[in-house]
C-alpha cells in the first residue's frame, strides 16, 4: 500500500518539472528581448547625431551684419567671438553650451555711433527628433542660458537698442532644417534669418 508521501512525489516532481521548464522559456524570452538592436541611423541623423559640432563663429558674425543692412539698419560691423558646442546624442538628446558675444557696431549719422554688446551663456537641452531633413526640438529646458545686451550711444550707455539683432538661438517654438555632410552641419531654425554652420569638434 503506498503512503500519502510517495502519492505526491510524482505530482511534485511533475509540478517541479512544469516550473523549470517555465523559467527555461521566461529566460529565453528575455535573452531575445535584450538581444534586439535598435534600428541603425540613417541619412541625415547618421550623419549628424552622435557627435559634438562647434559654431562657426565668423559666419555668424557675417551672416548677423547681412542681415541688419538688408533690414536697412547702417551696421558697420559685426564681431562674433567665443564659443557654441552642440552635442547631438544618438537618442536625440541635446545638450547645447554656449559662452559667445555678438559686438554690433552701427552708425546712423555723422554724430551718433552705436555699440551693442550681446552676451549669449549657459547651457540649454532637450530632445530634437529627426525627420528626414527637419529637426524637432521637444521639452527644451533653457534655464540655464540667457542673453545679455547693452547698449552704447556714443560711448554711454543707454536704456534700450534702437534696433533688433536676428535671433541666433534655437528652441522648440520652431522645427529645424538640417544639412549634414561628413564635417558639416547647418542649422536654420524656420522664421530664422540666420542659418547657423557647425564644424565636427570630435
């Protein structure tokens, strides 16, 4: 006669053996899902995420005084000095740390010369998701930059600017369209009058 012991080896060996076998599958799910790729890069996102890229300075120096005298404005000159890098991750973050200073000098009349220093600092982030040639820049986060101005008229200050400098900063109010080609990159936020050049700084 069999006891109530050796009755229930065979239903917990076949219970044990249903559990193993469920982990065996468990795992291999998990090995397959931690196995998967994500899918590779392509175009122009291949081309412009994953990388650090510094602003051509002097382009946007000349690009900030074209603008001012197609507007009619008598700039003379336009002095951009400093430094602007953009780290574009391959999960489209985007770290941008800027420390530059736009210097626009303009002369009206014969006795009026205005000086206006425009300070750019800080660092600002966000996500900008790539669609073939259109970034689009989503929960950006720029309380830790700000731009600066003073105003000079004939060498003291003065409350306010007798003209506006072309917005030279990106954010998410606006897509922007990209160009990318090995060492290059270009960025022109739409509405913008500057289209800002980037040179590969990694």
């Amino acid at each position: 006669m069999r006891t109530d012991l050796e009755t229930q080896l065979p239903v917990r060996r076949t219970r044990s053996l249903a559990l193993a076998t469920a982990l065996a599958l468990g795992l291999s799910g998990c090995s397959l899902i931690e196995a998967t790729q994500p899918e590779p890069l392509e175009k122009t996102a291949a081309c412009a995420l994953g990388h650090h890229w510094k602003l051509d300075l002097k382009d946007l120096g000349t690009q900030v005084l074209a603008d001012l005298q197609n507007r009619k404005i008598q700039a003379t000159s336009v002095d951009a000095t400093g430094s602007q890098i953009l780290t574009w991750g391959t999960d489209s973050s985007v770290l941008v740390d800027t420390d530059y200073t736009l210097k626009v000098k303009a002369q009206p009349a014969a006795d009026k010369t205005y000086l206006i220093t425009q300070t750019h600092k800080g660092v600002a982030s966000g996500k900008a998701y790539i669609n073939s040639d259109v970034a689009i820049p989503r929960n950006w986060d720029e309380r830790g930059f700000s731009v600066r101005t003073v105003t000079t008229l004939n060498g003291s200050r003065i409350r306010h600017a007798p003209f506006v400098i072309a917005q030279t900063d990106f954010d998410d109010v606006y897509g922007i369209e990209i160009t990318c080609n090995g060492n290059v990159l270009t960025t022109h936020a739409r509405q913008s009058a500057i289209t800002k050049t980037w040179s590969k700084a990694d």
